[in-house]
C-alpha cells in the first residue's frame, strides 16, 4: 500500500482528491497547518510549509508527495520547502499542480507582480520541482469554475462592473482536475503532462452575464484596457489552452448546480 502525502489536502481541489486516493487503495496523509481529528482512512499530519516547520516529519516515508497548496503569496518558498523535505525522505515522485500560461505570462513590472504574481510564483515552483533531482510530474491547469465563481460574486456587489478589456478564460471543473491529478499520482512521473482545459472560452462579460442570468442580477459592464506586458499576454490568450479543452462540465453546468434564484424564488405567486 503506497503513502501519498497531500498538501492542501482539505483545500478546493486537495479534498476531492483524497477520496479518490483512498478509493485507488492508498494510505493518504494529509498535511495541515492545524492539528485535526483522524478521519477513516486519512493520517493528518500538522506542519507549515511557509516556514518548514514540521514538513519533514509529514514527508518521511511518502513514496509519492502531492503539492495542491496554494496561495496567492508564498507559493515559490512554500515549494522549496517542500522540495527540500520530499528529496531528504527519498519521495518516489513529487506531483505539482501549476497553471495554463506560467510560462508565457510575463511579470516583470511592479504593476505586473500586484495582479498577476500568481503565475510567476506557479513558474517558480515549476522549476522547482523539475530541478528536485526527484521523479516528477506537473500539471497545468486552467481556472477553476469555483475561482471564476467566487469572481463573479465579488464583482457583483459593485453597482458598476469594470472588467479588463480582452481578456478570455477556459474554466475547468475541479474534479476534473482531481480525477486527472489522482491518476497522474499513481502512475509513472511523466515531467510536464499536457494541460487541462475547459471545454469552453469565455470573455469575462460572458462569464459575469452567466452568473447574473442564473443569480436574478444585474449590473452594467463596462471593459478597461490595462497595461503591462503580462495584461497583454492574457489578451493574446496565454492563458488558454484551446487544443486541450478536454473538460466535459461547462460554466453555465457548473452554475446551474451551485448557483440558486432567491431573488427570483421570492417573486414566484404563492
């Protein structure tokens, strides 16, 4: 029985992961920031990767290491760090989740770095993992229907929706990602996969007309042009990944399942 360590194991994607581990046969261990109690099946193992505290101790004797956590800050020294402790234990393959346009999003201004850091840092932690010395696997992904949904409701409380000019996104179904990261993970390393998409692109109104049509809202949209070079990267679709759209769920699947009419409900004659 193989032990998989996964980071962000209780995350978005991390818990829908874990049931399918535990399905295939594995011992799954999960690492936590805090202590929490045992589940059937799940070893819960508490440690910070932002500091390296404890990240030994949850590494030792995990043949394979899943890395979902993420943040928006951090990513790079959360990585290393857990690079460090991966290659010390031995790990037979170190399992990486990145996403679509890491490599040909470019952050070289400040401007840049403040709205799309994110991608540098997955870039950083790309490299590595690739440099580990370790068996490795990375995954490419595009956004989340969640991301795009947490998005969508923010932007909503605005009486006026300003979006930027251009830009397209490609949502995925998080356990979409899951299921292929899961079958990544018990198979052979394979260096960097080929990506995962979703089965539709969307500009940014469209999704945003999506969520308001479903939700009873409405708002005015309105586009910006925003400068910087990785702004201009997006609106050249760097961030796509139209020859992988191999996702099955669309965004308006996605919304009609998360996504209910109160507003509308209300209105309804008795």
């Amino acid at each position: 029985m193989q032990t998989i360590l996964v980071t962000g194991g209780t995350g978005n994607l991390g818990h829908l992961i874990v049931p399918r581990l535990l399905n295939a046969g594995c011992k799954v261990r999960v690492l936590s920031r805090r202590s929490r109690e045992a589940q059937e099946g799940i070893q819960f193992v508490t440690g910070d990767l932002a500091t390296g505290k404890g990240i030994d101790a949850a590494a030792e004797g995990a043949e394979i290491i899943l890395h979902c956590a993420g943040s928006n800050q951090g990513d790079e020294d959360k990585a290393a760090n857990l690079v460090r402790a991966a290659s010390r234990a031995g790990a037979c393959h170190l399992v990486y989740i990145s996403v679509v346009g890491a490599d040909r999003v470019p952050v070289v201004s400040g401007i840049d770095r403040a709205m799309f850091g994110y991608y540098a840092s997955k870039l950083a932690g790309e490299r590595l993992v690739a440099e580990s010395g370790l068996p490795w696997t990375t995954l490419r992904a595009t956004q989340f229907h969640d991301l795009m949904l947490m998005m969508a409701q923010q932007m909503v409380k605005l009486p006026v929706i300003v979006v930027p000019a251009g830009f397209q996104w490609q949502p995925v179904d998080a356990g979409e990602v899951a299921a292929r990261l899961a079958e990544l993970a018990l198979g052979a390393p394979a260096g960097l996969a080929p990506d995962i998409a979703g089965p539709k692109i969307y500009s940014t109104a469209e999704l945003l007309r999506g969520y308001m049509r479903v939700s009873g809202k409405h708002r005015p949209i309105i586009s910006l042009g925003l400068p910087g070079k990785a702004a201009r990267a997006l609106r050249a679709g760097a961030n796509l990944s139209p020859e992988r759209a191999v996702g099955k769920r669309t965004w308006e699947a996605f919304l009609a399942e998360r996504v209910s009419l109160p507003e509308l409900v209300k209105r309804q004659p008795a």
